[in-house]
C-alpha cells in the first residue's frame, strides 16, 4: 500500500520538525511548545491513521461490508 509509506515518511519528517525545534537555541521553552503542539497533534492523527492502514492491510474488508476499523480500536 503506498499511503502507508506516503504516511510514514510524514511521520519522519514531521520527527525532524520537532528535532529541529528542539535543537534551536534561539527559542525560549514557551515558542518550541507553541511551534510543537500542532506539529504533535498531526504525529497523534497520523500514528492512527498508519495503525488503521496496516490493520487495513492486514486484514481487508469483504466486498459490500464495512472496514470494522473502530472495533480493534482500544480508544
């Protein structure tokens, strides 16, 4: 599937992101957590999303029958 390589290398560049914000001196505590927490919010969605598509993969859906993603779902 390449939506879960297209999601996976959004995750890693998203890591960089970070890495690159906390690595930068310049900041104070107070802008690196307001330039993090969007970029943490998009690491949450798309760590789901790459769970579901692997379970997807893992396990595709009959045809005419929903995907039954939320039941393997603990949240």
């Amino acid at each position: 599937m390449k939506s879960i390589q297209h999601v996976q290398n959004a995750l890693d560049d998203l890591a960089l992101e970070v890495q690159n914000i906390l690595m930068d001196i310049s900041l104070n505590l107070t802008e690196k957590d307001n330039l993090m927490l969007p970029l943490l919010q998009q690491k949450k969605v798309l760590t789901q999303t790459l769970e579901d598509l692997k379970y997807l993969e893992a396990h595709p859906p009959s045809p005419n029958q929903p995907c039954g993603i939320s039941k393997y779902r603990n949240d």
